[in-house]
C-alpha cells in the first residue's frame, strides 16, 4: 500500500494556454495519422495499406467520440483522486 501523501503545489491552465495546448495535439494528432500513414503506404500492398488507414481513421473517431458523449472534462485530476 501507498503511504500518505501531500500535494505541495497545484496549479490551474488559463483560457489562452489551454487553447495553445489544443492546438498543439491537434497538430501533434494530424502529424502523427501522416507519419502512420506514409509508413503504412511503404510497408504493406495497397488494399491493405488502405484498410490499415481507415482503421487508424476509425479507432481515433471512436476515441473522440468516447471523450465527447463522456461529457466530462478530461483532466489529470481523475487519476490522482484515486490513489
């Protein structure tokens, strides 16, 4: 078991960080479905290079829609509460 623990600091995102921090992972998202992408179209015959893109496409739309239909705020907070 864990022993006792106390939080020494805690410290909140502003509205314009928050929005830099958006678009950063949507632009670390877009760049990695490309790489996987590109090395999808070397690696494997066409038919399934294509198959293998669309279920890239697929499983990051269910995850998107997981964490939308959730509702809630997606934070860090969550999984500390818990220990």
């Amino acid at each position: 078991m864990l022993g006792k623990f106390n939080v020494l600091n805690q410290e909140t995102v502003g509205p314009q960080v928050g929005k830099d921090l958006q678009k950063k992972g949507l632009w670390a998202i877009v760049a990695s479905i490309l790489a996987m992408g590109l090395y999808i179209a070397f690696r494997f015959d066409f038919k399934f290079g294509v198959a293998a893109i669309v279920c890239l496409i697929h499983d990051v739309a269910v995850s998107l829609a997981f964490l939308i239909l959730k509702g809630g705020e997606f934070s860090l907070e969550h999984s500390r509460r818990s220990l």
